[in-house]
C-alpha cells in the first residue's frame, strides 16, 4: 500500500481512459480522488484506506467482484481494477453504484506493477525527490534510445522506434559489421513509407499480432524490415522497425514480442509523464491568473517576468452534430493546448500555456513599445486557427495588455468576457477581444442575470408571427436597426416602402407599442439583442 498525494478519478478516466482502463460499473463522480494504491489479497479481508484505488489481483468470477465491492464501499475506496474482459450484470452494476465505487477493467497485457506505477505517477505533485525512478525492464522509465539499443542487442541488428503516426522516437547505435545498407539508415525514406501506406501494409500491422516482414523498396534492395506494432491494450502506440536482410530466429521472434510490451510501458508511462507536467504548469498558471499570496511564486516558476503580458483564452465548441465521448473531447483539448503552446513559444519563447477546466490560458510578453500588441494577439491566434485543425471549433478570446505579473488576473477577465461572448455564438468571429465586442458581453451579463422569456409588445408580436405566419417581429427589428429610417429598413426587407409601413402600423397595433415612446423603443430593443445572443437560445 502506497500513499501519494490525490488525483481525481476524471483524470484517472481522462489520462487512462481509452488505452488501458475500461470503466465496467459505478459513476465517475468529479468529486471523487485516489489517494492510494492497495492490492486485494483474497486469504484477507479487502480492506483498504480512504479514497484508495484496489488492484482487484485474481478477481475472475462476477460474484467474487461482488462481495469485493460491497466491502469496499464500507470502508470507502473509489475504485477497483480488474483483469479484462469483465462484464458487469445488473446486480453488480447495482452495487457498485450503491456502494460509491467505479469497477475498472485493465487491459490484457499490462501488468499490476505497471498500472500501480502509473497510478502513483498521477497522483505524484512532481519533483526529483518526489518519488524513487521508475523502470521498465532495468530501463528509465521514458528512455526509448535505451530501449532500442537494448532491443538491437538482443536482436543483433539495428532497430528504430517509430509512434503510430511514423514520426520516429528513437534509435539504436549503429552496428559494427557496417555491411547492410539498413543499418546505416535510421528510418524508411518518406516515399517509401507513403508506399507502404498506400498498400495496405501499415494496416497489415496494426491487425497483426505478430512480427510482419516488409518487403524493401526497389532502390534499396538490402532495406528489408522486420515491423511489431507496439499496444496498450486495442489501442496502437508506434511500432518498432528492425533493420534485418535474414528471417527472425523463433528466439528472436519471442524477444521481439516481449520488447513490444516493454516498449508499450515506456510509451504510455511518457504519456503520463507529460500529462503530469502538465498538470503541475496548469496549477501554476491558474495560481497566477487568480492571483493572492502564491501567485508570485507561480509566475517564477513559470519564468514569467515583470514585463508587459497578455492573457489569451483558448476553448472549443463542439457542433451539435459532432459530440465527442468524454475521454476523446478531453484528448482533443490536451491536443489543441499543446499546438497552441508550441504556436506561442515560436511568438515569444517565456510565453506559457496551460489547461485549466476546459480552457486553455496563455500569457504572452510582449514588446513595450508596441502600441497595437492587442492587435499583434489577435493576429497570432488567426494564425493559429488557420494552421490547427479539429471538429471541435476553436475561439480565441485576448485580453487586455498589462504591465506586471500582478496584474494578470484582469487581463485574465477580460480574455474571459470576449470568450464567453464568441462560444454564444454571438458574433460571427473565432478570434475577438473585448473592446471588440464590449456591447455583445455587457448584454449576455444581462441575460446571464435574468432568464424571463420575452414579454409585453414584444410577446404579444411573436405569439402572433407564430399564429399568422407573419413577419412583424423582424420588421420591428429592421426598423430598430436602421433608426427610425423607413427607406434603409423597406430595403433591409426587400419589400416595398407603403408595404413595410403597413407592417409598421400593424406593429403598432398588435403589439400595442408606442412607437414614439423613447423608453418603449429601448425596451424592445434590449429585449431583441439579449434574444440574439441568449446561450440557451
């Protein structure tokens, strides 16, 4: 048993979720944290602290899992991980909801050492001293060139270690006997590997749970590879190439195998890793942009200086259409963040992002002597948006410039205010700041304090829109828009003057609105515009 700092379960789900973890049964409530590691032993009683995460160890039959859980609840664990495939009937689903605890599903090949590693990895603050080095088959956890090197040793040939995307991660040293032309090269040529693309043989290994020997290209005839597709489970995490002119040996075929998994280990353990830091610059951040006694601190850490700043907010909208299950919106938004960090450290290289909530924050320095560095932003997040592609639509809001860390927290709101305008949809833009859209946020303030559905004349004018098939609300806005100027509004409408002040009159009538009544015009009026940009409209 092992105590750390807490994670929540959201971020066991959103770190874990998808790749090595299923959730069988019980709610993944955001409220909840581990705050240890147990292993159920079956000859004790389960018991385990507070809030601990249980390693369901030779848990197989569904009415074992049961009285388990049952237990646990009691004595107030968050979770318990079981060997997949496991399925949960109505009974067990029951009581793991009644009994407060999320029932996991592990994925086939990953071992209990791995998974309680990676659970301390997220529950562990950061720091050197933090916590003993990790390994993975005597290796430093992370370190793929040691791994390749290791795996060339073993294989006697060279060996390269690619992710799913065929951007290459690590190499191994270049071998003695110098004769093949593989072993000179670190990776396939671009053509080639659109070749193999192209004919299916990339799909060839993702199916396959063995090695699979591909043919090399015509003008490197001594260029033949031996590929293992590397897995957490039915996720594919890369692929390891080894560069052999002869067929594997079965020996090398079962070390082969058994590095995948290794490889697997290494490459989700810098996931985790990754996923940590990030968490620990978040917190800063979010230190920082709220400000009081730890703010300064952060924005050391974070090598922030005292030096004009902007903050930019960062966050997606989903379409209707294209709802992401949680985990893959919560990967997209880590996703999203890390190409816009990497955007600002091209701009300025002391900016900082980090994800907090479902926004991602920025704070970009900026020149002193830049009169229009709000401008300069606004440029800079267009130019993100025209180089990030995702389905989930991204909205920058920038907030106003300021002189010194402390003062952050109000260029924070102002980023905020303009975000908040742009995810309502209510105005036709992705990137704003606030005095772009000042009058747009001052009324969604006013929405946001009063949520009455429209009443009086205006009321009265939709009731009978929606009755008559008419169109006296929209003449009413037209007129409104164009100020009273008849000519401008008929126009507007695309009808006849003598027909749009009919329309007006009955405006009038059937409203029973007073039109020369200054207060009654800003009435309606107010009433139109937080109409057009309510959120839940």
């Amino acid at each position: 048993m092992n105590h750390r700092p807490q994670a929540s379960l959201v971020q066991v789900v959103e770190e874990l979720g998808g790749t090595l973890l299923e959730v069988v049964a019980g709610e993944v409530r955001a409220d909840r944290t581990i705050e240890a590691v147990a292993i159920h032993d079956p000859r004790d009683e389960p018991e385990a602290p507070r809030n601990a995460i249980v390693l369901g160890v030779g848990l197989e039959h569904g009415s074992d899992v049961l009285q388990v859980i049952t237990r646990l609840g009691l004595s107030g664990a968050a979770g318990l991980v079981v060997r997949a495939p496991f399925t949960a009937d109505d009974e067990l689903a029951a009581a793991a909801r009644q009994a407060g605890v999320v029932l996991f599903s592990v994925s086939p090949g990953t071992t209990w050492a791995h998974l309680a590693g990676l659970f301390r990895a997220l529950m562990t603050p950061g720091g050197p001293d933090d916590a003993r080095p990790v390994t993975f088959g005597g290796i430093l956890a992370g370190d793929l060139f040691a791994m390749a090197n290791a795996i060339s040793a073993l294989l006697e040939a060279p060996v390269t270690i690619e992710d799913r995307n065929s951007q290459l991660l690590a190499f191994s040293r270049p071998q003695d006997n110098g004769s093949s032309a593989a072993s000179r090269g670190r990776q396939l040529p671009p053509h080639y590997t659109r070749l193999l693309e192209e004919t299916g043989v990339f799909q060839e290994i993702t199916r396959s749970d063995g090695p699979v020997v591909v043919a090399p290209p015509t003008d490197d005839p001594d260029a033949q590879r031996t590929v293992m597709a590397v897995r957490a489970g039915d996720e594919v995490l890369g692929t390891i190439w080894v560069a052999s002119t002869a067929p594997l040996s079965d020996e090398h075929v079962r070390a082969l195998r058994d590095s995948a998994r290794l490889v697997a280990m290494h490459l989700v353990w810098q996931r985790t890793d990754a996923d940590v830091e990030r968490r620990l610059r978040a917190d800063q951040l979010r230190s920082v942009l709220d400000g009081g006694p730890g703010a300064a601190e952060s924005a050391h850490r974070l090598g922030l200086r005292e030096e004009p700043s902007v903050v930019l907010a960062l966050s997606l909208h989903a379409p209707a259409t294209d709802q992401l299950p949680h985990a893959a919106l919560a990967a997209e938004r880590k996703r999203i963040a890390d190409a816009f960090s990497v955007h600002l450290l091209f701009a300025h290289p002391r900016s900082t992002v980090g994800l907090i909530g479902d926004v991602a924050y920025g704070v970009l320095p900026v020149a002193t002597n830049t009169a229009d560095a709000e401008e300069s932003a606004v440029r800079l997040a267009n130019e993100f948006l025209t180089r990030v592609r995702s389905s989930q639509r991204p909205f920058i809001g920038i907030g106003s410039v300021v002189q010194e860390t402390a003062q952050l927290p109000r260029s924070r709101s102002s980023a905020d205010r303009a975000l908040r305008v742009l995810r309502a949809n209510a105005v036709d833009r992705q990137v704003a700041r606030l005095e772009d859209v000042h009058a747009e946020s001052l009324l969604l303030e006013l929405s946001g304090s009063s949520r009455d559905v429209p009443s009086g004349p205006l009321a009265r004018l939709m009731a009978y829109d929606d009755s008559h098939q008419a169109s006296l609300v929209d003449t009413l806005r037209a007129w409104l828009d164009a100020m009273g100027d008849v000519t401008l509004a008929s126009s507007a409408m695309f009808v006849h003057q003598n027909t749009f002040r009919y329309r007006l009159r009955r405006v009038a009538e059937v409203g029973r609105l007073d039109l020369d009544d200054p207060s009654a015009r800003f009435a309606v009026q107010l009433q139109l515009r937080l109409l057009a940009i309510r959120p839940d409209r």
